[in-house]
C-alpha cells in the first residue's frame, strides 16, 4: 500500500526541510523525501498550495475519562485533536480514579484504541490518588505504557516526595511533569496577583507562587540527575530561571501554553470565566518572555493544557467557575496567525516546538517525517481564513477566550501511520 | 411647595441625561462594556428575551462605580440631594415614583444598613419590597443563585438588589436577566452606592468634590467599600491616599489612580477626609495582623490621631464599626463623625438610584 504526497510545501524542522517536497508513504511509513518524486502506480494526494507538517504533539491534555465524561472522552478529544492537527496527545492522570496503576493505565490505551484516530500517550500520576504522599506505582504504570508522570492540577508539594519520585523515575527515563504552584501562596487565588485582580476584587495568583516552587524543583532535579519538565509556565521570571538552569547542565524542559502566549490578564475583565486558568493569564510582560523563551530555546515546547469543562460550570459565577482552557482545535492556527504571520516566530520554530521537540520529551518516535517515521502529519491550509465559533468544538469542552477571533492556518487533512483520521 | 422642587429637579436632570446621553437615562457601567465587548450570548438568552437581543446588556444595571462619568456621578448626586431634602419632610411620603413597582432584595451575605437602606428608599419612592436572606453559605453554586433570581424575575419582580461574598455575581446574574440588576456589595469587588453615599456626605460637607484629599485608612485589600470609593473619588477629581499596614494595602492600587501614603500621622494630617474601613477579625487568623490591639495602635483613629486633622476634616465609615478597634468610642461621637450622615444619604443616594433605573416606562 503505497502513498505519494504531492506538491506541497514541507515544513519539517527535524530534517531542517522547509520548501517544496514530495513523500512517498509505505505501509504507513515515510520511506523517501525528495523534491519531486514520480507517481508510479500508487495512490496520489494532491497538496500543491498546502503546507505539510509533521503531526503536532501536545505534551498536556486533559481527556477527562474516566470520571468526567460530561467533560470530555477519550474519543472526543481524539476526534478533537485530529481537527486541530495533531497526532499524538497525552492523557493526564487527574481522572476518576486517578490514572495512579497499571490498570487505569491499560484501561485508558484501550478506550484510545475504540477510539481510533490519534495516539494516546499516558501520563501516569507521580502520588496515589494525587494525594502527594505516597508514590504510586510508577514501574508498573511504565510497563503499561506511560510516557511520563504528573501530579498536574496541582504540584508536588512535598519536597522529599519530589526527590524521591524523580531518583525513582531515572530507572525508567521518564520525565517528571511539574506543575509549579507553591499551594500555600496560591491559596484562594483565583486570577493574576496584577492590576486586574485588583479591580475585579478577586484573590490573586502570584508569580511567586510559580517561581518558589520552581526554584525547589530546579535544585532538586540537579541534586538528584532526575528529569524534570516544567508544565505551563507562565511568568517572566521562571523563563529565566530555567534558562540559567539549562545552561547549568540541569536536566530540565519547559512547554508554554497558547494562551500564555497570547493573552495577559486583563483578559478576565468582566469577570470573564473563559480566561480563568491556571497558571493564570500574567501581564504583557510576562508574554513577552515567554515569546522570547521559545526563541532563543528557554522553552521547548508549546503545549496546550487542554482543559475541557462543561458550559454550565463555566457559564456560573467567576469564583465557582473552574480553571481550564480548551485548546486543541484552535492550538495552531492562534499560534499561526497571531505569531507566525506577524513576524514573532519562524515557522519552523513553531512546528518544531509543536512537534518534534515535545516527542523527543515524552522519548517516542514521532514528531518528524524522515524516512522510517510513522506518516502522522498534517496538511494546513495558509490562505482559508476562520472565526472561531467554540460552539462548533468537536471537544464537549467549548471553554476558549478565543471565540470570534479570525485565524488562518487551518488544518485541513490529519494523517497517522499514513491513514486519514480527519479531514475538512 | 414639594411638587414644584420636585419638578425642578427633575426636569434639570432629566436634561442634564438627554445632553449627556440621549434620549436613552440610562447609566453604562464599565462591567456592561466589558461583558457585551468580550461576551457572546449564547442563544438561550436570546429566546429568554425575545426582541432584546441586540440589547442584552444596556445601562439597565448599576454594577460598580469604575467607568461611571463626572457628570454621570453629579446628576445622580443631584437627584440624591433633592431626595435628601424630600426625606426631611415626612408628610411628602410616600412619592409616587415607584408605583407599582417591587424591588427583591436578595443577600447572599448578611446586612442590616444596606438592606435596610435600599428597603427604604423603595418604600420612599411608593414602591414595594420583597426580602430574600439566604442562610447558603458564600459558597453557593453560581446556578443557584441564578436560578432564585430567574424565579424573581418570572413573578415580575422589577429590579433585584444583590449581595454576595463572591465578587462578580452581579455581574453573571445581569448577563442573564433582563431586569435591572443593582450591586448592593460583591466580595472585594465593588459597593457602589456605598461609595455614591459617600461622596454626597463629602459634598455637603465642603461643597465640592474637586481637589479634596481623601484617605482610605485600613484593609484595602478586601474592601469594595474602597475601591468603588477611589474610582467614584478619583473621577471627581479628589486626591485619593491608601494607608494601612502592608499586607492589607496592595502597592499596585497605584494604577488605579492611587497614592500610598506610607506615613498615617502625616497623611492624616493632609487628609479632608479620613475614610475609615472596617477590619476583620479574620485577618489576623489568615496571618496578614498580628492582633487587633497592635492593629489599633498603628492604625486605629484615637484622641491624640484625631488631634492631627486639619480643621474642616471629617471622619467617616462604611459600618459597622469596631468601636475601639478602627474609632475609638470618643472619635465615633465627636463633632468629626459623619457616620450617622452617611446612614441617612444611604437612603436618598438608593432613591436616586432606583429612580434612575425604574422609573419611567420600560422594554
């Protein structure tokens, strides 16, 4: 079964590639790139005016099941993931119960399989229960399949738990997902610790509340050789620190969310529960290095944090509301518009922080289109121009503060191991 | 006698509002443009609604003081001073402004003046008044709140007054009802008639509004009493100083348009008046005061503080006070005290309010 891609423009930053190239698929493997292959016999996609990429890979979504399926399910955010250009995603711990054993672990590979489409990378949980007290079954959850391990939603804020989960996952090479939220600072707040908090009258989230808990992580994975990665940051000064860090010989990765990238605080103005997140949107500031982070290789990797909750929870009142974002379908295209076509960032830059620098961090192999990967890409399309409608989410989760902004770089045929799992 | 300053006003002001803002009385608050700049209504309202949806949120609602004009403030300070002078003359009671109307007043957070004070001022204006205490804890599901204020709004109730401990319940709940919403305090948000209360005692007091210097001594942190005061107060055009102890005075109110004033015995000093708020006792347990006492002794206005003003300053308070925490007992009574003052504008400023709103014919 043989697959030749036509007329495109390949923008694949693992190969350094960025220019007119033709592929030729095998069996749901790339077997040869080149600048112009002749069709012999095999089907043929015509992309002549679109742009192939490697498949995104998003290092943090949330898939809600099991537990939250009201949210979310497995087979809505795979379906979800493949509109927005991705091939791989990861499924986060926080579920009910708490993907803290093999089981759970085994049970949410095989409701991905049902599902079809993109691959699931479990992320196991760091603490039974996310409890942070005890660690859970780290090796057996790592024989079933995880890539990683998290106690996201929250950090880990016992610091001899931290250190003993990081020496104990270098047996295995998986990396320890950090949520850097120093609970003690961070209690009650509900947005940015800035001028907006002040004005809405609500509790504030500082930046100290990433950065003390950071600092600990930061010293703790160079005193232990463990491997951590920094989830959603979010502050100015965790950029730097991270930075330092790396520079330090310290083992750490970084990924940054679209939202922290594109919004600040007074995003929540109106008490507008859809820009209620955590980490919380920060000042201009802040943006600003994040977007200098990416490029000059502080930050890894770009990351949704897709959070999807129902419309009657974020349609209540600010405080009750709960904190999260859905990301998967406008990832890309935000980023595309809003920082590729104004000149922020390369393009290559965007697709490597989006493809193969997050595959290399959950150390599978994906995120490139050399011959002998997987054929998981994407095809976009540079002119066709959106709104977007979150109501038309293929995600149960609609909570965006992007609604009605115009985008282009639109996903319009989502491939892996060389089958067709979405297209316009 | 009463009838024809009635009429006088009213024609003055209704023509200060058709200069100001067309032939819509109407006051836009700052949370109104937000919500119908930042918010799509979603087709549920709509049909909730029918023919309003161009209009889901107008100048129905009185949510907070931030955005509300000079001259927006002065007129409805104007109608609060007609009204001041109507209150004194008991036998002009009830007016008919509110005939047939009912206001709800629905607290989430327990209140006696406000309550009370917005209570009055309806039955002043010849309307009705249904009282709602919840017993639900300040964590009470948004929906629930929602849906009690939906309930009222399908008996016909005309406006709701609303407190709750959550900042922003207003706010959601006049994105989902068409009757004008009134923000009778929301956690740490805003307090705006509070604040409209407080600027008619100031202008009585020195005839003028512009180039007064105000300090708000206390938790400024978690006072909506403070912060509807310094937006109404910086729009016209006082000088606005915060003092309290560190934990409780965020620097960056400083871009909100106010000053620190990191010495109280000198700021009292400058100040023509101190605005005093309440502290709570559960501060001190969240780790932000030490004690009350030490509180009192840094902070609290006693003898020897009350010394230091200028002359003409005043000394006013939100209420309730903690006599011998904030004031002492002395200062309270003194000549200074516009305390009870404020009480009585509370009335006249919500007449105007509701006024302004309700009456008149609407939809």
């Amino acid at each position: 079964m043989e697959l030749l891609i036509r007329g495109g423009t390949l923008v694949d930053p693992s190969q350094g590639l960025h220019g007119q190239y033709d592929l030729l698929i095998r069996d749901g493997v790339v077997v040869k790139v080149a600048e112009s292959l002749a069709p012999s016999g095999e089907k043929v996609l015509e992309a002549a005016g679109k742009t192939i990429l490697p498949g995104l890979v998003d290092l943090h979504t949330h898939l809600r099941e099991p537990g939250f399926e009201e949210k979310e399910t497995v087979e809505s955010a795979c379906r979800a993931a493949a509109t927005g250009g991705f091939t791989s995603i990861t499924a986060m711990p926080n579920t009910d119960p708490v993907m803290d054993d093999g089981r759970t672990v085994e049970y949410v590979r095989l409701l991905s399989c049902r599902a079809g489409g993109v691959r699931v990378w479990p992320v196991g949980a760091v603490s039974k229960g996310l409890a942070g007290r005890e660690l859970a079954e780290i090796g057996l959850m790592y024989r079933s399949g995880i890539r990683a391990v998290t106690d996201d939603g929250r950090g880990v804020s016992c610091a001899r738990l931290l250190k003993n989960a990081l020496l104990y996952c270098r047996q295995f090479e998986l990396p320890l997902f950090e949520h850097c939220e120093e609970e003690a600072l961070a209690a009650g707040g509900q947005v940015h610790d800035g001028v907006a908090a002040l004005r809405l009258g609500l509790p504030g989230l500082p930046a100290s509340a990433e950065t003390v808990m950071l600092a600990r992580d930061l010293l703790l994975a160079a005193e232990t050789g463990g491997r951590v990665h920094i989830m959603h940051l979010s502050t100015a000064r965790a950029v730097e620190m991270i930075r330092q860090a790396k520079a330090e010989g310290v083992r750490v990765t970084a990924e940054v969310t679209p939202h922290h990238l594109l919004l600040t605080e007074d995003a929540v103005l109106g008490f507008n529960t859809y820009a209620k997140v955590k980490p919380p949107l920060r000042t201009a500031a802040d943006m600003q290095a994040l977007r200098q982070g990416l490029l000059d290789g502080a930050i890894d990797a770009i990351a949704t944090d897709h959070a999807p909750h129902t419309e009657a929870e974020k349609a209540g009142d600010f405080l009750s509301s709960p904190f999260g974002i859905a990301g998967l379908e406008t990832a890309f295209p935000l980023l595309y518009t809003y920082l590729v076509r104004t000149g922020v960032i390369p393009l290559d830059l965007l697709v490597g922080k989006m493809s193969r620098t997050p595959a290399a961090i959950l150390g599978i192999p994906h995120g490139s289109l050399a011959p002998g990967f997987a054929a998981d890409l994407v095809l976009i399309d540079t002119e066709q121009e959106l709104t977007i409608d979150r109501r038309r989410f293929l995600s149960r989760g609609k909570n965006s503060p992007f609604h009605g902004w115009q985008v282009t770089g639109l996903p319009v045929l989502t491939m892996v191991s060389g089958k067709v799992v979405w297209m316009s | 006698m009463v009838e024809e300053t009635w009429f006088g006003v009213l024609a003055e002001y209704m023509a200060r509002q058709q200069a100001g803002l067309g032939e819509e009385v109407a006051i836009m608050t700052y949370d109104d443009v937000e919500y119908s700049e930042r918010f799509d209504y979603n087709d549920n309202s709509k049909q909730q609604a029918p023919g309003k949806e161009t209009k889901r949120v107008d100048g129905r609602h009185f949510l907070g003081t931030y955005g509300l004009s000079a001259d927006e403030i002065d007129s409805l300070l104007n109608l609060a001073e007609y009204y001041c002078r109507v209150n004194n003359d008991s036998a002009s009671l009830p007016l008919e402004v509110l005939r047939g109307k009912m206001l709800a007043n629905l607290f989430f957070e327990p209140s006696t003046r406000t309550r009370l004070s917005f209570a009055r001022a309806a039955v002043n204006l010849g309307g009705e008044v249904v009282e709602l205490e919840s017993k639900m804890s300040s964590l009470v599901k948004g929906e629930s709140v929602l849906d009690t204020a939906l309930t009222l709004q399908a008996m016909g109730v005309d406006a709701l007054v609303v407190r709750h401990a959550a900042a922003g319940v207003p706010a959601f709940l006049a994105h989902s009802l068409s009757i004008p919403i009134i923000n009778a305090g929301d956690g740490a948000h805003e307090h705006p008639t509070q604040a409209l209360l407080d600027l008619l005692t100031i202008r009585q007091e020195f005839g003028r509004l512009q180039g007064l210097t105000a300090l708000l001594l206390g938790d400024i942190r978690h006072s909506r009493v403070a912060r509807s005061n310094l937006y109404a107060m910086r729009t016209c055009g006082l000088r606005v100083r915060l003092a309290g102890p560190p934990t409780l005075v965020p620097e960056e109110m400083t871009r909100l348009g106010a000053e620190l004033a990191p010495d109280v015995d000198g700021a009292l000093r400058e100040a023509d008046v101190v605005y005093v708020l309440r502290i709570q006792h559960e501060r001190q347990q969240a780790g932000m005061l030490p004690s009350l006492a030490e509180y009192r002794s840094f902070y609290g206005i006693d003898a020897r503080r009350q010394f230091l003003l200028s002359d003409k300053a005043v000394i006013m308070h939100p209420g309730p006070i903690n006599i011998g925490v904030e004031l002492t007992a002395e200062v309270y009574a003194s000549a200074r005290s516009r305390v009870l003052r404020q009480v009585s504008n509370g009335v006249a400023v919500r007449m105007a309010v509701l006024h302004h709103l309700l009456s008149g014919p609407r939809n």
